[in-house]
C-alpha cells in the first residue's frame, strides 16, 4: 500500500466546475509535489511545496492552484479547466527537496475534463 | 541541461527471460542522482533504486540488477528470470542542482510486457 494516499481515484467535472484534489502523507517528508501525466507521456512537475511553501511553478495556468495547508495535506484546486487538462495527477512527497531524496507516489487522480 | 533518454519505447518478452532496459543521461553537474521508478497499470510510480554519481558499484536487488557506467553516462536496468507481475512502465529519472531547481527529470519510460 502506497503511504501517500490521493483522493479521489477518479473525478469527472466539467468545464465550469471547480473541484478539488487532495494529498496526504504521514511519513514526516517536508516536501510535497504535484505532477501531471498524460497517456504514454513520463510525468510532468507541476508545482514544489518545501516546508509548506511554495518553491517551484512550472509556469502552470492560474486555473489550477495548489494549496498546502500543513506539512502532511497539499491540495489542488481546479477551476475552469479544459478537455486537454484530462490527465492523471500525480502527488508525491520527500524527505527533504534534495537532489538526493527519493519521491514516494500517490496512485494518482486520474481526472476527465467534458 | 540535463536530459535522459529511455530509446527503448516497448518491449516485449516471455516470462522467464532476461531483460535490460536502457537510459542514457547527460548532466553538466560532478553531483547528481539517478532513479528507476516502475509505475504499474494502477498508477502509482514505486521507487526501485537510487544511485549518486560517486558510487559506480553495481546493485542487485532479487530478480533485479543495475549497471551504472559513468563512463558511457549510462545506468542500465536488467531484470533477471522475468514475471508477468513485472510488466509495468519503467523510468529513469536524474536529480541534479542544475541552478537550485533541484528536482527530477524523467526519461520518457520504457513499457516492458511480460507474456505468460
């Protein structure tokens, strides 16, 4: 069993909705990742959270927004998306945001945009 | 820039045999770090090994074994005697400063099939 846990597993919305997804991990890790993967594509880093603060955007569009509101729940709130957001988000967490730390992976929200 | 490459976009093998997965990388950094993760059909990536660039020994773990050659910027996978239950999507993946970003570049995987 994975010990980030992601919820939900699937989410349907559509294009006016907002909705949210959620992260969370009790391994004491002080960094936390979201990241977006399409089909047969490897994963792309979306946002880096280190210490509850927000250290890397990717340039990702304002209409996803991440949140983290202690150091075991990071969030992503969607609103507005697009059909071309459909993708499967990946959470994951590491000790530290060293080059060294490996990142342990949620089973991902696999989410489809109408 | 750092980049890794995974040439190998499918494989397909019949249980029992051997199998290698490749991953070339290129780095400017003398310090870096180098993972394999398997993401099987339910998602989830799971960490498998990782390895700095100061450490050229090989590693076996089980039914699995990793080459890394600093020589040739390579850090090859094989897995020995293989499993139905190994089929899965395979991805190398550098960790290096490259200007405080710190975070991983991911190769573009390597879908191993394991036919029964």
């Amino acid at each position: 069993d994975t010990e980030v846990t992601q919820t939900p597993k699937h989410l349907v919305m559509g294009m006016t909705n907002k909705k949210s997804l959620k992260c969370e991990q009790h391994m004491g890790h002080r960094a936390m990742y979201w990241y977006k993967q399409k089909a047969k594509k490897p994963p792309e880093l979306m946002f880096v959270y280190s210490y509850e603060k927000l250290s890397i955007n990717e340039s990702v569009p304002s209409r996803f927004s991440p949140e983290c509101p202690n150091s075991s729940l990071l969030n992503l709130h969607l609103h507005a998306l697009q059909p071309e957001d459909s993708a499967l988000y990946l959470c994951a967490s590491s000790q530290q945001r060293e080059v060294y730390s490996p990142l342990h992976f949620g089973n991902g929200t696999r989410l489809t945009v109408t | 820039a750092q980049k890794v490459t995974q040439a190998q976009t499918e494989i397909s093998v019949v249980e029992k045999e051997d199998v290698t997965l490749d991953c070339v990388y290129e780095t400017r950094d003398t310090t870096y770090y180098l993972f394999w993760y398997k993401q099987p059909p339910s998602g989830e990536l799971v960490f498998l090994i990782r390895r700095n660039s100061f450490d050229e020994q090989n590693e076996i773990s089980g039914r699995y074994s990793w080459n890394f050659q600093k020589s040739t910027s390579s850090f090859n996978f094989t897995i020995t005697a293989s499993q139905v239950v190994d089929s899965a999507v395979y991805f190398c993946a550098l960790s290096d400063q490259d200007t405080g970003r710190r975070a991983l570049t991911f190769g573009s995987g390597t879908r191993l099939q394991v036919q029964p």
